[in-house]
DNA sequence: GCTGTATATTCGTATATTAGAATATACTGA
DNA sequence: TCAGTATATTCTAATATACGAATATACAGC
C-alpha cells in the first residue's frame, strides 16, 4: 500500500519541519482561528493575541508548510487554509489525547 | 461533525506537545524503524544511529504521545507501534511535500 | 552476591525557538 | 508627495532542545 522505502535524513527533516510548525500553541490557535474561514494579520492578532510582529511572524512559518494560504488584497494580507488534511492530523492526535484521558480516568473496560 | 468549540490554551498546548514529538528527524527515523514491528532500543541505536543514551531519550519523547508502546521483556525494552494513525499523518505531510515538490517542478497544469 | 548486558538518567554545551519592542516596508487615498 | 494603515523584519533576551559522554539503574545467569 503505502510506499514501504525508507526515507533518508534530508527527507525526514523535511517532513519534521512540517510537524514542527504545528508544534506551538499560538500557530495552532491561528489554525483554529482559520478553520472559520480567510483572515487578516490584524483580525488575528485580536482574536489569537500577542504582539503584530509575532503573529506575523508564525503565519509565515504556517505558510511554508503548505497548508496554508496566503493572498494579499490591497493592502491587507489574507491567510487562509488550503489544504483542510491540516485539520485530519490535529483530530487524529485531539482523538488520542481524549481517549487518553478517559483511561486516565477509568472510563475504559479494555478487554 | 467534529467539534466546531474553541479549545483553550491548554489543550492547544497539549496537542502542540505531540506534533512536537514528531518534529524531529531522529524521531521519525525511529519511527520508521517501529513500522516494519516491534523493536528493542540497541537494535533502534544500530539502525538509527547516535548514542544510546540519546535514542533511549528519543523514545521516551514518543512513548509519551501515547502512539507509541513500551513493553519490558526481561532485560529488554521494546517498542512497538500502539496506534497506527501516526502513520497516517506522516503520509498527508508526505503527500503534501511531494506535490509541492511537483508543482516547484512545473510537472502539474492547474485550472 | 557478582558479572555482564540492556536501558535510563544526568550533565554540559551548542543550537534553535519564542516573544515583544522597535523599525522598516508596502500600499491606499488625498 | 504625504499621511495613515497594514504587514513584515530585525534585534535581543529568555527559554527549550538535541546530542554525546559519563554515570546510574535493572535484570539475567552463575
């Protein structure tokens, strides 16, 4: 099925830069931010927080993944999600900590 | 379908720590290791290369996302896949990089 | 208990990351 | 061109990370 070659070092690196610009709580605010639609830098900075300069700074590590889009219009900027697989991956691992925390709890009757 | 609420800065955080794990090209190395089954730390030390003491760490780091399983066996450790759906993310990341790397290439017309 | 093997932990260092403040650039409209 | 707004970049400090070397712990067999 999937392809079973191994990667090499560079081609790990690559995919581990990508899972690193998921890897930070404001990035992934932006990302929830972004779920509901195309964004300004200045509406972002309101509704996630923290500095002009810093949000400005993770939309573009956010951008270089792929994932997310950015279009200038005028004189604003607009990013925005282009590839929704983003959102796959973050329930894949959102799943995984929520049955985690239900066998914290004892929740679960494993057989 | 999924759950349209807002998650708070913990739980960002909690999901950034997993990303996290798998931002590391010697964690992923590992990783593909665990793909073909079961594995004890001094073969991943052979295969993956670095120190012990780092590949141990390594696994700790992975073992934590709760993907991961450790088993003791006797005087060994294993590791071993718990959840495949790490596979599946690593596969969108990989995906969305070979088509960037197309379209960098000029191998895709897009409409 | 002693020895050897397997794994984990600690320590120190080089490097990377995050964030705010200040500054620079880009664009719009008068 | 000038002023104002929107975004990006640079600089700096605090913190986090990855790694190897050395050391500690765990366990099996004698």
């Amino acid at each position: 099925m999937a392809d079973e070659q191994k990667m090499d070092r560079e081609g790990l690196e690559r995919v581990a830069r990508v899972f690193q610009a998921f890897s930070d709580a404001t990035r992934l605010a932006i990302l929830q931010e972004l779920k509901s639609g195309p964004c300004g830098v200045g509406t972002l900075v309101e509704r996630v927080g923290g500095s002009q300069g810093n949000i400005s700074k993770q939309l573009q590590v956010l951008a270089e993944t792929g994932f997310i889009r950015r279009e200038k219009k005028g004189n604003q900027v607009f990013y925005s999600i282009d590839d929704p697989r983003v959102f796959e991956m973050c329930n894949v691992v959102c799943s995984k900590l929520t049955s985690e925390a239900q066998e914290k709890a004892g929740f679960v009757f494993e057989i």
